[in-house]
C-alpha cells in the first residue's frame, strides 16, 4: 500500500469510527427511550438493560453504517478539498480514480463485513434480546419452536402451523388436536389456510374428522368456518421480526425452498432472501455515491452539512427499500429485484452525478 493510500484510508478510518459511534449512539437513545417504560414497568433488573441494547448493536450497526460510509467518504474528499491537498494531488498527476480507489475498495470491505455479520452474529443476537424481552422483561414465554414447524397448546387444544404470517393475519397448514378431559383424542381439523378477519380465526375450507375411544367415527368437509382458537397474531411475532431478522440468507433459503416443495407460498422468505445478500452492499453504494457529492460541494463540504446530506440520502434510501420490499412481499415485483432495485437506482443517480461532476 502506498503512502497516499494510507493516508486517504487514516483519514477516512477516524471519520468512518466516529460517525459510525455517532449513529449507533443515536440509535440506541432512541430506542432505550421507546423501552424504557416497559422496563420500569416490569420492574427489570438494571444489567438487562445493559445486556439488552448490547445485543441489539450488531443490528443497529448493519443497519447504520451505510450512512456512516457516505459520512465518512463526504467529509474525506471534502476536506481534501478545502485544504487544497485535492488540488496538489491532481499536480502531482494522481487521478481522481487513484485517490477515490481506495475509498470504494474499503466500502467493498465493509460492504462483505456486514454480509457475514447479517449471517452469523445478527441472528444470534436479536433471538437472545428478544428473549431477554419478552421472557425476562415482560414474563412472557418465547416461542423457541422452528417456524417451519409451530406446536403450541390452547386450552384442551394442541395446534400444529406449519407457517404463521402474522403481517397477513394468516396461518398456513393448521391441524386442530381436540382432546377430552382424559386426554383421548375427540375431534382433529385440517385447515389449509386461516385468516384472522374481525377478531377471529376463519377458514375458507377444513376438514373435520371425530375420534371415539381413538377409533375414526365420521369426517366431513366444510367451508367458510370459524375456528375457535384463543390466539391473536400478535402472539406469533415473538417467534420473529417482520423483516425476519433472526435467520440468515441460508436459513431463509433452506426454509423458502422447503415451503414452495410443500406448496406453500415462499414469496416473503424470498424476499428476505434476497435482501440479506442485497443490503449490506448499500455501504459500497453510499461511498460510491459520496464522491460525486464531495466533489460538487468542494470547499463548502462542512461537517453540518455533511450529517444533514448523509441522514437525508439514508432516509430516502431506506424508505425506497421499504417500498419496494412491499410490492416483493406483495408479489408486484419478483423478490430479486424487490432486493436490489435501490441499490441500481442510487448506483444510477451516482452515475449521473458523476457525469455531471466537474473533476
């Protein structure tokens, strides 16, 4: 490595640790105070605070440091060009490809760093805050049963899901197991899909089979039946997030390949997919965008308004990947482009901001 390019990165390293402390930082404030009612109201012991939001950094830090790379590049460039050592490195013929190549091989970096962070520390560490929260917090117990396989009790009930999408209000392949007061086996009802409508469970189709003494006495079909199940879906978001984030790109494929097999509809886990490769590639694309922008600004790429353009430009992106991962969720759009269409549109706006760039 050359002597320019230790200085570049130097210099990029220290913006780079203490945006991303600052974001993190933020981010934690916000959150602790958004939790803190529900901890005093449970009485919570003071290290499960700490413990906590401790295990909820390494998803803070994957989901903020897109923004500190394009801080980080922004205020490099910049103040390369305000002390005129932009200007002097032009002079001694270096180009702008050789001072900015290291920037965006470090934004690769970081960019393959966040890929294995979303894979193997993420997942472990948002199960165990979420267990932390709901069952040593709030008392109640977390489900630790796979998604792809959902045993639970209700009452006399045994209920096996094979897939519970909470956002929908919708279970797929339920079995309801009836059993009497001796635990004999009275009714089982097989219901492809329910749907949680006004307060309740409803069916389009089951079908019912009544057991005596464990011998198989009648079975019939129905249609458009209410099932009497006590549950919300509120009470299956403790087995996951909305965004799936405690299961990596190979739990997410194994399971979405194992539910299109059993002819059950994958499209969110695909989408999620395809996301977990697609998301930490947006701090490539955040450094890649802050060159243009340090460059158009030049001497006026203060530390104001390089946090103002970074929060303003990681908003606008995180909302478009918001968007688009609903329509993927939706079925409007095929989950891979769902996944990476913001990331080629803000490569695209980059592109045009070069070509429209002076250097």
């Amino acid at each position: 490595m050359t002597l320019i390019s230790r200085y570049i990165l130097s210099t990029f390293g220290r913006i780079f640790g203490l945006a991303l402390a600052a974001f993190i930082g933020l981010y934690l404030l916000v959150d602790f105070f958004e939790r803190v009612d529900t901890f005093i109201e449970y009485s919570a012991a003071a290290h499960l605070y700490l413990i906590y939001f401790a295990l909820k950094t390494p998803l803070i830090a994957v989901q903020v440091v897109p923004l500190a790379c394009l801080l980080a590049v922004f205020m490099t460039l910049g103040g390369f060009s305000r002390s005129n050592e932009l200007t002097a490195m032009h002079s001694a013929g270096i180009s702008l490809l050789r001072v900015t190549l290291p920037l965006l091989a470090t934004g690769l970096l970081i960019s393959l760093l966040t890929l294995l962070t979303y894979e193997y520390l993420v997942p472990i560490c948002v199960k165990r805050a979420n267990l932390i929260y709901s069952d040593k917090v709030r008392g109640r117990p977390v489900a630790v049963f796979k998604r792809n396989r959902i045993w639970l009790r209700d009452g006399r009930k045994i209920v096996n899901i094979r897939l519970a999408e909470a956002e929908k209000g919708q279970l797929q392949g339920v079995t309801l197991f009836d059993f009497d007061q001796h635990f004999q086996l009275t009714d089982r009802s097989d219901i492809p899909q329910a749907s949680y409508i006004n307060g309740q469970w409803s069916a389009e189709s089951l079908i019912e089979r009544r057991f005596d003494n464990g011998n198989l006495t009648a079975s019939h079909t129905a249609n458009d039946q209410t099932i009497d199940l006590s549950l919300t879906p509120e009470d299956f978001r403790v087995s996951g997030s909305k965004r799936n984030e405690d299961l990596g790109y190979r739990e997410l494929r194994a399971l979405a390949a194992k539910l299109k097999a059993e002819g059950y509809d994958p499209t969110r886990f695909q989408v999620d997919m395809h996301a977990r490769l697609a998301t930490p590639f947006a701090s490539l694309i955040m450094a890649f965008l802050g060159i243009p922008f340090a460059l158009r600004k030049g001497r006026d790429s203060g530390l104001a308004l390089g946090i103002a353009m970074s929060v303003m430009i990681g908003v606008v992106y995180f909302i478009l990947q918001a968007m688009l991962l609903a329509f993927g969720y939706s079925s409007a759009l095929p989950p891979v482009l769902a996944a990476w269409a913001a990331n080629l549109l803000f490569f695209l706006f980059g592109c045009w901001l070069f070509l429209g760039s002076d250097s």
